[in-house]
C-alpha cells in the first residue's frame, strides 16, 4: 500500500484521516468528529506525532514488504495470543474447580446438602452478571487494557486461594461470588484486544486460539485434579488444588499486566513505525482502536440495534447447554472442532454457515442420548460413547458469536455496551442451564437432554436470522455509496476510519455473516 495518496496539508501524511477537517468535497462541509478527545485514540497519535512524515513512510515500508509484514503479523501474534489463551485457560480453569473439588472431598468439609453445590455454581454467575457493566466501563475509562485485565487475574487468584479457608456453604458462596465479579472483565476485553489488532478475517482464528482453552482445561484440569489426589498431608487435597492454581493464576495476572498491550499505540514493545504499520492494516475495518469518554449516544444506539438483541439471545441459547453437557470425554474433540471453526470462518469469510455446522452435531448427539438412555439405563454403549463425542462441537458457536461481535460492532462505547450484554447473556444462559439439570431427574436426566436439543435448533434459526439481517445493512449501506462520487468516498472512507464512529453510522462499514 502507498501513503502518497494521504499526503496533504503541510506535508502531514496523515491528514485525510482527521474528521475534523471539514470535507472539500460535499459542500456542506462536513466533519466526521469534532475534537481528537472524541476520536479514535489511533488519530491522536497519528495527528500529534513529531516525526508524522518519517513513521508514514517507515510504516509504509513495512506493509510494501511482504517478508516485513509476515514478521509484523507473527511479532503481533506471539506478544498478543500466548497472554489471551493463558487468560482465557485460566478463567475457564478457575471457574470449574468447584467440579474437579467436588470428588475431592469439598462437599463432605463443607457440609454442602441438596441443591447447595448447584447453588455454588450458579452463585459465580451472579457475581458475573452483577459486575459486567460497571467493570467494562470502568476498563473503557481507565483505558489501560493489559494492566486492568491483569490486576484482575491476580486478584481473582487470590479469592481462589481463599477457597482453601472454606468450611461451610456460606463461606464458599461469597469466595464464588466473588471470583464471577473479577472474572467478568475477560471475555469482553480480549474481543476489543483482537478487534485492535487484526483484520475481520483474521479475527475468527485469533478467536479460537484462546477460546480452544475451554476445551483444554477439560483435559489438563482433570489430570491435575487427580495428581493433587493423591497429595499425602494434613491438608485436604482439595484446599492443596485450590491453593495451587490460586498462586499460578497470581502469576500469569503478573506477567499479564506488565507485557500485554494495552493497545496498538500503547504497545511499548512496538516501534513508531510498526505502531503506524498495524493502524494502516487494520484502517478498513472501520472499527477503530478504542476511545476513553463514555458516550451517551452510542450506548443507546445499542439499546436500539436489533442485531444485539439477536447476538443475546443466541449467546443465552448457546449456553444453556453448557451446564448440561458435562465432563464428557469430548475436550479434544472441542479442541480441534474450535481451531477448524475459527480457520473455517475466516478463509471462508462466513461466520453463520461455520456456526451452523458445528451447531447441528450436537443436536444429533442430544438426541441419541435421548433414544438410547431415556431413564439412566444405557441400551447401547457404543452409540452412548459416539454421542457423548459429538456432544464437544457446539462449544464453538459462542466462540464465533464472540468473533461477530468484534467483526461487527463499531465506536467504542458501542462495542464496550455489546461485549457486556453478551457476556451477561451468557450468564443468564449458565444460571438457566445450572437449573435445568435437577438431581431428582438422576440418572436419566431427561429434561436435560431435550433442553439441549431444543434451545440449540432454536438457536440455528436465530443465526439465520442474523445472516439476514447483516446482508440487508450491507445492502442499505451500498446503497448510501452508490450516491456518492468516487472523490467523496474516498475521502470520507479515511476520514470514518479513526473517527470512533459507530457501525450504524458508517456507510463503510461492512457486516460480515
């Protein structure tokens, strides 16, 4: 790519992307943002930089180069994608200790009765869905994403530490509250990380490579889980367990805080030049980076985008099925089947047809555990076990809904909105889930099953929806181009791209499906 086309006024490279420039072009003169606080972060860097001129074509150079910007691309992957996956394994490692303690000993030490241990794990929700506004727009303020995320991680890790201490039900209900409140901020803030730093069809791979961690704790967990076992003190072997991926999780919220980047202009382990480099790659998502100020306009827009209301209700209806489908010998088949997902969605430039492929063999699965164990009573083994398998694949549906979200919602505060209705989605999702499989309904778990089958064809009609939908903006949008002069697109596609201005008021803006 060449910079020579933004070269204008005084020699500042980068002057066709300041929306505060009234347009030469429309004769009303129009300005995409008034003031750089209302801008993208990236413009402000830009606009303000001392050495503009000799950044631009020291960027420039490294996106003309092919071999440059391979290592540019690989120097972003291996900074950004090891810290999200360790964050995301943690979390997802964390929050189901409760399950891998619960044949340690923890119910018996803890006096826990009926639906006490079901009440824990709905408790860790709670606290998530309590937390997930306040702490997404309290990240958005502080606008340090990295060290947020990481003082989190260590404070949650604390708390999980904590659990050790427990003796009673009441003492692990608030230490499960609690660890839902400081895990909240994660999912949301690692889509903006990846909406930051890659294109929209690198985003569903990025995705995956730290959403494949819920499928791996499923085998590391449970190995650990069984070590700790056999653990020969004083100390029950479930206060070791908890003891020890406290103090790990401690650390990697450590070297969370001090190494992951905040963003691509606060990112001190990048030059200038390849700071300027990742902007002008990333320049036609026509999302921007992030902005500070909270604005009123755009979190009611959201409140108003029939698209979040359907990104919600497929979030709440892929997982359901999580509670459900359990501590099945299918966390490799969930490994593999998200990392093909999320190449799948992005070589194919198609989120919804990938989603609706890994979807349906779940439904499959449900539905010959329901014809083959109708009460607890396995009339075929084999079938059972292939069924249990299939059971892993739809774990990557969210995972895509989380890649849509970061593909297709623009301005800041817009995004921050949407990221924390999802993850509050997701939690309503979870609770409902924890409820639905009852213990009076032991071994058979009917209800459970259909539940499965039910909300997951209900949710291949809500993608559907989605696709539609997104097909029908990208057509009203071509539609607004089609009125304007190619001089005035190309000068307004530069001025939208930093302008923090959300999806719904970009005509650029292009909705993937």
């Amino acid at each position: 790519m060449s910079f020579e086309n933004e070269k204008q006024e005084k020699g500042n490279p980068f002057a066709a992307l300041d929306g505060r420039k009234a347009s030469i072009v429309d004769p009303r003169g129009e300005v995409t943002v008034k003031t750089l606080k209302d801008a993208d972060e990236a413009l402000s860097f830009l606009e303000n930089h001392p050495r503009a001129a000799e950044i631009a074509e020291e960027g420039g150079a490294i996106l003309e180069d092919p071999v440059q910007l391979k290592k540019l691309i690989r120097k972003i992957d291996f900074t950004i994608a090891p810290l999200l996956a360790a964050v995301y394994f943690l979390q997802f490692l964390d929050k189901t200790t409760l399950s891998y303690t619960a044949v340690m000993g923890i119910r018996t030490d803890t006096h826990l009765v009926g639906q006490d241990y079901s009440n824990l794990s709905m408790l860790f929700y709670v606290g998530f869905l309590a937390a997930e506004f306040p702490t997404q727009y309290l990240a958005q303020h502080i606008s340090r994403l990295g060290l947020y995320l990481g003082v989190n991680i260590m404070i949650w890790g604390l708390i999980l530490g904590f659990h050790a201490a427990c003796t009673t039900y009441a003492g692990l209900a608030i230490v499960r509250t609690l660890l839902g409140i400081f895990e909240s901020c994660v999912a949301p803030i690692l889509v903006l990380i990846i909406a930051m730093w890659y294109k929209k069809m690198e985003q569903g791979r990025r995705v995956s490579w730290f959403y494949v961690c819920n499928s791996l704790t499923q085998i590391f967990g449970g190995f650990l889980a069984y070590g700790v076992s056999f653990a020969n003190t004083k100390f029950a072997s479930w206060r070791i367990f908890y003891i020890a991926i406290g103090a790990m999780t401690m650390v990697i919220g450590l070297l969370v805080a001090l190494y992951l980047p905040d963003s691509p202009v606060k990112a001190r382990r990048f030059t200038d030049a390849e700071k300027v480099a990742v902007l002008m790659r990333v320049k036609d998502n026509q999302s921007g980076t992030q902005n500070a100020v909270l604005k009123k306009e755009q979190v009611l827009e959201t409140f108003k985008d029939l698209r979040v209301y359907l990104v919600c209700l497929a979030t709440v209806l892929s997982s359901i099925p999580n509670a459900l489908v359990l501590n099945t010998p299918s966390g490799l088949v969930g490994a593999v089947c998200v990392l093909l997902v999320g190449y799948l969605s992005d070589k194919w430039g198609d989120r919804s047809i990938v989603m609706l492929i890994c979807i349906l063999p779940t439904i499959l699965g449900a539905g010959m555990m329901i014809g083959l164990d109708p009460g607890g009573i396995p009339a075929n083994k084999a079938g059972l076990l292939a069924a249990s398998f299939l059971t892993g694949t739809f774990g990557a549906a969210f995972m895509l809904l989380l890649a849509w979200n970061a593909s297709n919602i623009a301005g800041h505060s817009k995004k921050v909105t949407t990221n924390a209705l999802t993850l509050i989605s997701f939690c309503v999702g979870n609770i409902l889930g924890t409820q639905t499989f009852q213990s009076y309904q032991a071994p058979g778990y009917i209800s459970g099953k259909i539940s499965i089958v039910a909300t997951l064809s209900a949710l291949c009609f809500v993608i559907v929806a989605l696709r539609v939908y997104n097909d029908f903006l990208n057509k009203q949008n071509q539609k607004i181009l089609a009125g304007m002069s190619e001089e005035e697109k190309r000068e307004m596609r530069e001025k939208m791209a930093f302008a923090d201005q959300t999806d719904r008021k970009n005509p650029f803006f292009v909705y993937t499906h």
